[in-house]
C-alpha cells in the first residue's frame, strides 16, 4: 500500500503523523511511504531522516495525497485540503468530526474512508490514540503553570518553594489521565497538590499510587469554592465524555482567587471548566481577566512536537500496520477497537456520536453491514449521492 504523510499546514501545528522510525517499520512491511517536503521539520526530522528509512521525498502535498492510497496526519484535514481527499482513500488522523459540520459534509462528499485517532476504543473503554496526548498535556500543565507564576506577568511564586520558604498549591480539577500525570510533575517539583473528582473509586487509587504532598478531594462546588480562595495554579483536566466540560470555576469565582493565581484549563477542547477560559495559542498562550491568569491552549501537545510526535507513532504504527497490511475492511472487522474508529464511510456515517452532533440529524449506517457491502461491492459512490 501507498502511505501518504503530508506536511500539517494549521497555524502552530509542529507534529507529524508519522517518524521516521515508523516509516522504517512500515517499509519493512512492504509497504511505500510518501512525506511532503519539510513534512517532519516542526519535529526534528528531516527529509534525509526519512529518505534514509526508505521513504520517498515528495515536493507538494498535492503529490502525496494523490499518490496515497492512506493518508496519515495528525489533525483533522482542514479546507485548503479538502479538495484533496478522493473516493476510496483511508484518511487516518484525528478528525473531532462533531466539532465541524463543514469538516463532515467534505469528508462525506469525498467518499473517503475517516477512520479517527479519537474514536478508537478499546474494550475497557480507554481511547488508546488520545491517552499519550493527555500524558503529555498533563505534564506540560505544570511546566506551563510554573512558567506564568514567574515574573513578568505572574505573581512571583516559585512552585517547589526553598528551604524555609513553602511550596506553592496546584489544584487539580478530575484525576484521570490529564490530571494523574499533572499531579506527579508537580508533586515531583515539591508543590503541595490537591486532586478533585467525583469518582471515589479514581480517587481511592490515585491516593494510593501518589506521593505524600498529594491529596484527594471529592470533587464539590463547596469544596472548589474553599479550595481556590489560596491555591496558586489550577488545572482543568476534567472530562465528560461527548460533552461539553462542566463549568465548575463560575466567573464570580474569580473575586475569591488570589491575585495572580494561575489557571491551566486543559479542558479547554471540550469548552473548559473553568467559565471565563478561552482558546488561546502557543504564540500568544496567556491573558489575564480580573487579576487571574488565564492559559487556554488548546493544541498544548503540539508544543512538544517532538516527543508527541514519538508518542503518537507509537501508539498509532500497530493500526496502521494492520491497515496497510489487511486493508480497512479486513483490519476493522478483525479489531474491534479499529472499528470503533470508522467513522465515515463512502458518504455514510458510522459513528453515534457524528449523526447525532447536528442540527439535522444525518442517518447512522450499521458499520458491519457497511463493510459487508463493501466487501460484496453493492455499494453507491458517494458522487452518486451528493
Ligand atoms: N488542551 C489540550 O491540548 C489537550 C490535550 C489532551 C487532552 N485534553 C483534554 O483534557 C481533558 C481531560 O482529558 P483526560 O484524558 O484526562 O480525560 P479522562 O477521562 O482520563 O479524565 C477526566 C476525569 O474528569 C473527572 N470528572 C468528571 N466530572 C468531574 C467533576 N465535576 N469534578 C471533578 N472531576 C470530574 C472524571 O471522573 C475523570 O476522572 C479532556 O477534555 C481532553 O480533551 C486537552
């Protein structure tokens, strides 16, 4: 099979779908590669990196996507691409295809094969392609917490404290993934933590893994509301899955917080818990609304480019090994967890959580019977349907 990695072109976007260690793996399979120029330089990599693992240099993008029989990325395409996608090709990346209706119509349209990072799912229910971005997110919460409690713009406060002098507070909002690896940085600085969630069953493990200047809260409006009024960095990093965060920081919140406290809402993809938070970017991270210090990143991973790239592909190359190997029909019949990735197929929607994220509500297709009938070949273009 081709297997086409373009150069992601969105504004502060410095990963790539694929490293070059990968595409060694791949090629050995007997499989082609095909990056766009330039495509591994946010990370680190260049092109003679990936010639050198036998992969083929092309000069656009326009001769990757039309070479590939896969495409692989890392963020959902976006329009200037959306000419590129064609009937039959697998596009493999995070898609979020809830968040965009026009990103759905076009993928439809395209007759392509969407088959998203984020929906993977294993039995247990962990999303095995989202976990290493939440491990890294969590982690630069703390760093980037600790970087806006300095001088200039923040209060001052050195997050490990001295000899003498005590460690700053970091409250943590949900203790899953995100949090968990948040809390461990910090605790790790000497910083005196606090977790909230409201599962009781998360919190009796998290307390029993975690170092002593970490403790557990039930997660309460009371008990937030008493926990801000002297904590120096909060991080959001709470999820309800396919919805939207709850806002458990109101704005009226915001008169009670020290004056420079620090605010990393990670959650911020999913809205933010914390009511006043709004995107932000790498280039221009943080801003400041009633003495409290915003950071609403919300591609937080891609600002460690090259490690979320090595992260990423190590949790992707399995997948892809086995589409590329097996193709999609095969490879997502015989993997349940690939199969929960299918979300688009020739036109027809295969996912819940995509039919019913808009307004008109677009039919759900049963994906066996859609691989079936693939398989078999009795299926319309998606130009015969739009
Ligand atoms: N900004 C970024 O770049 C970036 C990167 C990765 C992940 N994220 C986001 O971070 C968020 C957390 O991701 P995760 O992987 O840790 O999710 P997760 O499912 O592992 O953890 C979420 C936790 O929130 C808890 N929770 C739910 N309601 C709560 C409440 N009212 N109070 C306290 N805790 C509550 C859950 O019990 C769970 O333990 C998600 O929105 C994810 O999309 C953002």
């Amino acid at each position: 099979m081709v297997i086409g990695v373009p150069k992601e072109i969105r504004v502060d976007e410095y990963r790539v779908a694929v490293t070059p260690a990968g595409a060694e793996t791949l090629v050995a399979a007997g499989h082609q590669l095909v990056f766009e120029e330039g495509a591994g330089i946010g990370s680190g990599f260049t092109d003679d990196l990936y010639k050198a693992s036998g992969a083929r240099v092309a000069a656009t993008a326009e001769e990757v996507w039309a070479a590939a029989d896969m495409i692989m990325k890392v963020k959902d395409p976006i329009e200037p691409e959306w000419p590129r996608m064609r009937s039959g090709q697998v596009i493999f990346t995070y898609f979020h295809f809830a968040a965009s209706e026009a990103l759905t119509t076009a993928v439809r349209e395209s007759g392509a094969v969407a088959i998203a990072y984020e929906t993977v799912e294993l039995p247990t229910g962990e999303l095995p392609l989202l976990t290493p971005m939440s491990e890294i997110a969590g982690r630069m919460a703390v760093q980037a917490g600790a970087k806006h409690l300095e001088k200039p713009g923040g209060p001052g406060v050195l997050l490990s404290g001295v000899p003498g002098v005590l460690p700053g507070k970091v409250l943590i909002l949900g203790g899953g993934v995100v949090g968990t690896n948040a809390a461990k940085i910090a605790a790790g600085l000497g910083a005196r933590v606090a977790i909230m969630d409201i599962d009781l069953e998360r919190l009796r493990y998290l307390d029993d893994v975690m170092p002593a200047n970490v403790h557990t809260l039930f997660s309460t409006r009371p008990a937030i509301r008493k926990q801000i009024e002297d904590t120096d960095l909060i991080i959001g990093a709470v999820l309800i899955p396919g919805a939207k965060a709850p806002s458990l920081i109101t704005v009226g919140d915001l008169a009670h917080m020290r004056e420079g406290t620090v605010v990393v809402d990670v959650a911020v993809d999913q809205g933010g818990c914390v009511e006043t938070i709004r995107p932000t970017t790498h280039r221009d991270p943080v801003y400041s609304m009633d003495g409290v210090i915003h950071y609403g990143v919300a591609n937080m991973p891609s600002g460690a480019s090259q490690s979320s790239t090595l992260a990423l592909t190590n949790v992707t190359l399995p997948y892809a090994l086995k589409l590329a190997g097996h193709g999609w029909r095969k490879a997502c019949s015989d993997d349940p967890a690939l199969k929960r990735g299918l979300n688009v197929v020739d036109g027809r929607v295969t996912h819940p959580g995509v039919a019913s994220a808009f307004e008109c509500d677009i039919e759900l297709d049963d994906v066996d019977a859609l691989i079936e009938r693939s398989v078999s070949g009795a299926h319309t273009t998606a130009a015969s349907r739009f």
